[in-house]
C-alpha cells in the first residue's frame, strides 16, 4: 500500500515549530549554498518504504515500492512534487524557502482532525545531481489508519 491523501492541500509551514523538528539542512551545516528553487525542476527516481497501522486492531502492514517524481515550480516559494508509483499517483504542494527543506501538511481542522499529513523532505547537492531525504506520516480516523515512511530522490534530469 502507498500513501494516501486527502483532497484539497492546504499548506502549513507552521507544522515545523509546532511538532519542534527544525534543523540544519546538511547543505548548510556543511558550509554549502543550497539549491534554488530553480534548480529544484526535474525529474527524480523515488524510492520509497512505509509502515500502515490499523487503529482498530493495532496490526501493520510494511511495503516499499519505487516510482518517478517531477518537480515543477509554482511560484517563488512553491513547488509541485508529482509522484507516480505502482501505488498510484499524486500531488504534494510543498513550501521551499531555499534553505535546502520543502515542507508540507494538510489537515481538515486546526484541533484534532479526522485527518493530517505532514512531509519534510531535505534537498542536497549540486544542480543536476540533487538527492533528497525526505520523511511523511499521516492519519485517517474515519478510515481508521495511520502511516508513516520515508522516501528518497535521486535527480534524473
């Protein structure tokens, strides 16, 4: 099983401070500029793995499965990961503020909703050859699941 998700992203960089996981992009703490948004566009080979809960009966269910993810810029800050894996395909809006973190969360109310999801996904090197190392959880109380996974790019293009 791959992620899934809700409709309707709405973007929450705030979602960082609140669950206290910032830190130093390896970029930066390695003296290096990290890449522009700019040079984030392309195409990347995923790889992927996760665990699936059933919140009713506690059992898990882990997976893996690798794919294609394109980057396209929406605006200054603003990126489109488009995945496309056997687990289907989809969209994450995410927030980059050029330090070398794109960002996202959804969640359907500000206390505690029927369903989130939150994704930081870290950029390194150089244009051309970027990676990143990025990690996801999300929930769905209706559905009764919750997953969490991490995820690697490789720069193809």
């Amino acid at each position: 099983m791959s992620r899934h998700r809700g409709v309707g992203t709405t973007l929450l960089v705030a979602v960082i401070m609140a669950l206290g996981l910032g830190w130093t992009p390896a970029a930066s703490a390695k003296g290096k500029t990290p890449p522009g948004i700019d040079d984030l566009v392309g195409v990347y080979q995923e790889k992927e793995k996760g665990v699936d809960y059933d919140l009713a009966t506690g059992l898990s269910d882990k997976w893996s499965e690798s794919g294609i993810c394109t980057i396209t810029k929406l605006d200054a800050e603003t990126v489109n990961l488009h995945f496309q894996t056997s687990g289907g395909t989809w969209d994450d809006v995410c927030y980059y503020g050029g330090a070398g973190v794109l960002v996202t969360g959804s969640s359907d109310d500000d206390t505690l909703g029927s369903w989130g999801y939150i994704e930081m996904l870290s950029i390194s090197g150089k244009p051309g050859k970027l990676k990143g190392k990025g990690t996801w959880m999300n929930y769905d109380l209706v559905d009764g699941y919750a997953e969490m996974g991490t995820f690697t790019l490789k720069q193809a293009s």
